[in-house]
C-alpha cells in the first residue's frame, strides 16, 4: 500500500458492535428484542457471564450482565446529552407506541430529525433515527 493510500483511504470501516452493561439479561431482552424487535445472534460463547448478542444490519449490540462501574453517576436527563448508541428505525410512530406502552419515557431530538432518545432498563441511552 502507498503512502497516499494511507492518507485517503480510512483504515476503520464500520461499527462492529458495541456493548452495555445490564443488571439482568431477561429484562434487558424484554426492551431490546420487545419494544426495538431485536434478534439474538447464538453464536454467543460461554464467557463467564451472562449476557446476550443481539444483532443489528452487520452489526450487533452485546449486553453485558457485569458488575456496573457507572452506576452511581449521574446521567443527564437529555439521553442526547449522554454517552448513546444510535439505532436506525423504520418507523418511529411505532416505536413510540411501544415505548408508551411499556411506560418508557422519551426526548424528541433537539436537532429537528425524526429521532428521539430514551433508556434502556438499565438506564443505557439509546437514539432511535427513523430513516
């Protein structure tokens, strides 16, 4: 490869995964398969924990059933304002439908898109962008 090549080209290409931490697989599976319909990747190994892949396009979400260093910081009330992921949706009416039915509140995004931000059980914020 040439040095211009290097320059140009981005060496990263695309978000494999992310992980969050949950104080309870069963629970988290019931917001993130449930309410964002969600499908989980068996192919998880035993690591030693608990946990889930939940997959996403190419790419997954891995929730994590450790230990929180976090839990005691305080998250501003805004999820658009906190560390997030962004997930596309399909349709956002229908996911406010589900968020209000489970009694899960939400910000519209301040930016004007169609985009709102709520929490997990778990209080992982979560930006869903209907596109």
């Amino acid at each position: 490869m040439s040095q211009s090549d290097q320059i140009t080209r981005p060496l990263t290409s695309a978000i494999d995964h992310s992980s969050l931490i949950v104080a309870n697989t069963s629970k988290a599976l019931e917001f993130y398969m449930g309410i964002l319909g969600l499908d989980i990747d068996e192919s998880r190994p035993d690591l030693g924990y608990p946990g889930a892949w939940l997959q996403v396009g190419d790419g997954q979400i891995h929730l994590l059933e450790v230990p929180d260093p976090y839990a005691s910081v305080d998250r501003p009330e805004h999820g658009g304002r906190d560390s997030h992921i962004a997930l596309r949706i399909f349709d956002l009416e229908e996911v406010i439908r589900r968020l209000q039915g489970a009694g899960i509140s939400y910000s519209k995004s301040k930016s004007g898109r169609a985009a709102l931000f709520c929490r997990d059980y778990d209080g992982n914020t979560i930006e869903l962008v209907e596109k």
